[in-house]
C-alpha cells in the first residue's frame, strides 16, 4: 500500500494483544496479526498481556507514551481492562485518545456494537481508517472478592443476578465451543444452583426522573452496548454514543418460565416480556437485603458483588468503528 493512503503519520498506535484469549488461539496469530498491521499502519507497535489487569496497565502506558490509537485484541474482558487504563477514576487520562477492538476472544460482543468484522485483516484495516466517534464509558462501584469497596471502568455490558454467576461459570470452562454454547451451557448449569436474592434498585432516567424496583430477582442487565454472552441482544435500542444505559431488570420466575426467556434473550425482545422491566438510564443503585449476594458481571468478567453503583460517562472515550 502506498504510505500517502496510510494513517497514523502523525498519531502513534498500540495494539494490546491478549495472547490467552480464545483459548491461545490468539497468541499462535501474532505474526498474522503483524502482517496487517504492516500493510495498514505506519506507526505501529504491539505489547502483549501477561495476566489479568496487565492490559489496564498497559493502556495506561500508552497514554503516557503519547500513544493516539490504542486497540485491544482479544475478548470483551481484554477490550473492558484495556479501556479502563484510558481512565483516572471517572476522568480521562489524555482527551482524544482513540479506542477499537479487533476480535480474538470467546465472546467478542463489543465488535457488533462498534461495526468491527470477525475476519483478522479486514478489522485492523478498520481499526487503520475509522471513522471515530465520541462514544460512552461505564463507571461501577462495588465490592470485590476480598470485601473492599473498589471502582471500575467498562465499556460493553454490566449485569447481576443469575447472569453474574453463568458468567463465572463460562470462564471456568475450556471455551473450546466458542461464546454462544459456552455462556448457553453455562446458563444452563446456572438454572439449577441459583438462589434469587431480594434486591432494591433506584436510578436516574436519561430525562432525569427517578425509578426503582424491589423483588426477588433472576438477572439485572445495564447495556452500553448492545450484545452479551455470546449473542444475547440485551440493548437492542440503545448506541454507545447516546448517552444513557439501557436497563432490563427479570424478576425471579419458574423454570419454566426462565427457560421461556432464552429465545427473547437472543432476539433482543426482553422488553416485551410480562415480569420485565425496562428503562433508559444515566446512573443506577442496587443493594441485596441482608443475607443475599447477587454476583456482578462486567463485560465478560466477574469481579465482585453488589452493593453496586453504576454512571454513564458520556462522551468520555473516542470510539472508532462502523457507524
């Protein structure tokens, strides 16, 4: 390719390259994923993760080294850890700094948010040309593993409930059936072990009203983009660059009537179901009453458990992708 067609003459990009993903698939890929990085790019490097939370520190290296393009190669977790290196608390490192993905994990929902192609040479080629947008980023707050009230970036989707659980499950198995049969089976296997605790909620719509919710519950969904699990459509009306949160709250229910969700799950209409509660939101507050645990989910990745806090960062990150 003639360099003059070439970005990046001036702005400097990183690939953070999961290597682990996709079973390792993705570290037996490198070369191939240099190649294209060739043919497209002029100013170019890549770093590989070493363990979890290595891409958040990487990402944050970037930033310092003046980096304009950082791309995350792997799953949505890798995507979540590389974009939460971009933020100090609720805050940009460095405004205009630019964020993509190219896939290369067990789930990789994001791309379908973000436009981005499965195929290795056609997304980085994306991930060269744009176009960007000011897009969204998710703020939590929560308590993690060890009991500490601890925050984090995300940029996909926060869940709790039922799902927070299948996802811990998922990522305890191979992943070798790729992300629709492994965060299915891992739904599945959920079913039987789950305890619905009693939860209170109250957020702030995007038209800045008041809501909230109490009941025994089964899974809580709070989408920036709009796919999770592997295929689940749980914000089929929402855009990563509007703003506000789509919230799809599922009380407990039969077996039955749980199992009766799974094809709304993947056609996107939840909203339509008796028991289902649905709003467009900026910021959200949930708590289990005492005795219960609801554990959470952040894209992909189960990191702790309610009490949980979560806020829009609108317009906080530069989104290149497909619009």
């Amino acid at each position: 390719m003639n360099s003059r067609l070439r970005p990046n003459e001036k702005d400097r990009t990183r690939f953070i390259v999961n290597p682990h993903s996709a079973g390792g698939a993705t570290g037996k890929r490198v070369d191939a994923l240099r190649q294209s990085i060739d043919r497209y790019f002029t100013q170019a490097d890549i770093v590989l993760t070493e363990g979890p939370g290595h891409a958040t520190q990487l990402a944050t290296q970037a930033v310092a080294d003046g980096i304009g393009v950082v791309v995350a190669v792997g799953g949505d977790g890798t995507a979540s850890e590389a974009v939460a290196g971009l933020f100090d608390g609720k805050e940009p490192r460095r405004q205009g700094v630019v964020f993509t993905v190219v896939p290369a994990g067990t789930g990789s929902d994001l791309i379908k948010s973000l436009g981005m192609p499965k195929n290795l040479d056609d997304a980085v080629r994306l991930a060269a040309f744009g176009p960007d947008r000011d897009g969204d980023a998710v703020h939590h707050q929560f308590v993690d593993a060890s009991g500490a009230l601890t925050e984090q970036i995300g940029i996909n989707v926060t869940g709790f409930g039922m799902n927070g659980d299948t996802v811990a499950r998922a990522n305890r198995s191979s992943k070798r059936l790729g992300g629709t049969v492994t965060f299915l089976g891992a739904t599945l296997g959920s079913l039987a072990r789950y305890v619905a605790p009693m939860v209170d909620m109250n957020w702030t719509t995007a038209d800045g009203a008041q809501g909230e919710w109490s009941g025994k519950l089964l899974s809580c969904f709070i989408a920036n983009g709009a796919w999770c699990g592997g295929g689940m459509c749980v914000g089929p009306q929402g855009s990563m660059t509007d703003g506000a949160l789509d919230l799809t709250i599922i009380e407990d229910r039969s077996l039955r009537r749980t199992l009766a969700l799974t094809p709304h799950l993947y056609r996107g209409t939840l909203a339509s179901v008796s028991g289902v509660e649905t709003a467009r939101i900026t910021a959200l507050h949930a708590v289990a009453r005492e005795g219960g645990r609801a554990a959470i989910d952040i894209d992909g990745e189960q990191p702790g458990t309610l009490p949980l806090d979560v806020t829009i960062l609108a317009k906080a990150v530069r989104l290149r992708g497909v619009w």
